[in-house]
C-alpha cells in the first residue's frame, strides 16, 4: 500500500519536492489555492485550499490519513506543516521552533539568549516607535515575517528609515517590522538537514546580490569556495544556532555574513529548505546527496539516506535581471550545452523587479570545477 504525503505549495519552486515523492512511490496530496502552478497537475490529488488554512487542511488530512507532511522553501508553508504535523501527531519541527525560525524579531530574541552572534535588532508597530532611539546609520529596515528580500530596505536617515517602516508594516502579516544594524561583508547560506536533532552539514553556498538598498539575490554557487578553518567555524557556529532555535527535523536554511575580518554573524536561519533551487537543485547538482529525498523520508518517519550518488562538483543558478542575463544563458546554450541543467523565463518582463519573486527567471548550471563556471557568476554583486 502507498505511503501518503501531504505537500504544502504547488508552485514551480514546490513541484520538484511533489515529482521527487512520486518517484519514490509515495502518493502525494497537495494543497495550494488554485492559480495554475505546476503542482496541481503533477500531484496525485490536489486540494484548492489555501496554505494558510491550517485548520481545513488539517481535517481533509486527518480524513486522508496522510503518513507525513512537508513543503519546501517556503515559511508560510512550513508553519502550516508544523501546525498540521502537530494536531495529528507527525513528525515535523514544533510549531514554537518554527515560530523562531519565521518571526524574525524572536529569532533575533533566541539567538540573544543563546549568544549566537547576529545583529542588534528592535521591533516596531509604528514608524514613531523609532522617536528618541540613538540610531546610527546605515541600517536596516525588514518586515517582521516575511521571506524573498520582500521590502527590505538599507537606510541612510530618519526620513528613510520611517518611510522604509510603514512599508515594511504595510507587508507584514503581523503588521510589524524590524530595524536591525547594518552588517557589511560576503554572503553565505548553510544547507544543512536535521534527525531527532542531529545535524547534518551538506553545503556551504555563496551569495550574489544586488547589493542596496533592496539586496535581492541574483544568484547562488555551491560549493562557496572558503578554506577549511573558515567552513569550521561556520558549522560550530549555524550547529549551536539550530540548537537554539529548537530544530529537531527536516532541513534548514541559514544565511550568513563574514566580515573581512573572518567574524560570522547570522543574518537569519529557516527551518526549512532554502528557496531559489538551492535544496532541490544546487545541493544535489554539487553533493550528490538528494535532499529533497531525505526531506521526504523524514517527513514519513524514517531516518534519511544522505548517501552520495556522485561526485562533488560545482554547481550555481543564475536569475535574469535584464536581456544581459539572457544573451549569457543564449551564449551557452550554444557553446557550453553540458553546462545547462535547467532554465525557465517568464514570457512578460515588462515590470520592475522589487523582490524574488519579480525576477524575469533563471538557469542553472553544472560543471566538474568551479573555474568552468566563473565566467557566468552573476556580475552586480556584495562579493
């Protein structure tokens, strides 16, 4: 009899997680409101429930008698998850742990607690809230739960600062936001996965941005290129953090900044997958390991195979800004095709990119050695 898993999301970035548990055998429920995604044609059966329907979800689930419950790349879907797993008692993150790892003024209260290093943080309702604060600029400006560089703004003054606050209240779900100091350096984010709290290290990726005021990424590459006492105290340092947070299961998603210094601090940890392909695509392009594989295995209640099935190699996506990055994905479809593993474009680039989610799209790629992909490292970055 097949196994049953309910996945949360059936958007682009959700449906390899959907494809990869229909591989397995696994008879995949999804859950999404109805728009067209991919997903809701891949999955086996699918609920046009909204993500945030926790409740609704949860009885159709119960009624189902779903196995177990995940979503990839998403923190609205990984509260729902968490939430869900709860009432029907699967395996998942508690929904306090995910609470942490998606509130962004708590994470920054539990990394305090636990002397995990990170930026000093205040938490605003209101743009007056900031009246009579020694403020000390640039900072930063960042809706209190929301993901995908969404209104996050660098600001250079009070007239800034109050402006960029109602807007990042205006996005927030909790009507909230975070004024935070500015941290300058590289960008890195830690794939790691989680079993009964024992974490697992499987990548170390380095950062591309557009740098201020909104720091939208612009790409990815795996492995970062760090030397090994660096990558060291990067684990000792995203390990204790995990800790703190409470993360017991499934995958996480930190992102970090080094300074010149080689100081770490932590920009902020999901308590699931990271977004931009990274976990589905990057982390097993460059590892060997199938992540999405163990996040599903987890998921259904059993330890996860993090068994190599390659060679390391050098993996990266690249996001498409403007008809520059088209003319480079053009150039190697022609003369690197083996570099090419997967691509998408969106047909309407008549708008402006003010966060992840407006970007024009996106190619990967794949090659033996990190020096075949330099040439095509994004080139508006904070490296």
């Amino acid at each position: 009899m097949k196994r049953k898993l309910a996945i949360v999301g059936a958007s682009d970035f959700q449906n390899p997680l959907i494809l990869k548990a229909k591989e397995m055998g696994v008879e995949t429920h999804v859950f999404a409101w109805e728009t067209g995604a991919a997903g809701e044609k891949t999955a086996d059966y699918f609920y046009p429930i909204s993500i945030t329907e926790v409740d609704e979800i949860t009885d159709t689930c119960r009624r189902i008698g779903i196995d177990g419950i995940c979503s990839i790349g998403t923190d609205l879907g990984n509260i729902t998850v968490s939430e869900v797993a709860s009432a029907l008692g699967l395996i998942a993150n508690s929904p306090e742990c995910v609470h942490r790892s998606t509130n962004k003024a708590l994470m920054r209260q539990t990394f305090a607690e636990h002397g995990d290093p990170s930026p000093l943080s205040i938490k605003v309702f209101h743009p007056e809230d900031v009246d009579g604060l020694e403020l000390h600029f640039p900072l930063i400006v960042k809706p209190v739960d929301r993901s995908g560089s969404r209104c996050v703004s660098k600001v250079m003054s009070s007239y800034e600062l109050k402006y960029a606050i109602e807007r990042a209240i205006d996005i927030s779900f909790e009507k909230a936001a975070v004024v935070e100091e500015f941290m300058e350096g590289r960008e890195f984010s830690v794939e790691y996965i989680s079993w009964k709290g024992e974490h697992t290290f499987l990548a170390l990726t380095r950062k591309f941005t557009t740098g201020a005021p909104h720091f939208i990424e612009t790409g990815h590459v795996e492995p970062a290129g760090v030397d090994d006492g660096l990558l060291c105290k990067i684990k000792q340092v995203v390990e204790h953090a995990l800790d703190g947070l409470g993360v017991q299961y499934g995958a996480s998603h930190s992102e970090i900044m080094i300074d010149e210094k080689g100081n770490i601090r932590i920009v902020e940890i999901g308590s699931r997958m990271g977004g931009d392909c990274i976990g589905s695509h990057l982390v097993p392009l460059s590892t060997g390991v199938d992540f999405m594989r163990a996040v599903i295995e987890i998921a259904l209640g059993k330890k996860p195979d993090l068994r190599r099935d390659h060679e390391e190699a050098c993996a990266m996506i690249r996001f498409a800004f403007s008809s520059k990055d088209v003319e480079v994905f053009n150039e190697l479809k022609v003369n690197r095709p083996n570099y090419v593993i997967d691509y998408s474009f969106e047909s309407d680039t008549n708008h402006a990119i003010v966060d992840s989610g407006s970007r024009y799209g996106y190619f990967i790629l794949r090659a033996e050695h990190a020096s075949e992909l330099v040439p095509y490292y994004p080139t508006e970055s904070l490296a």
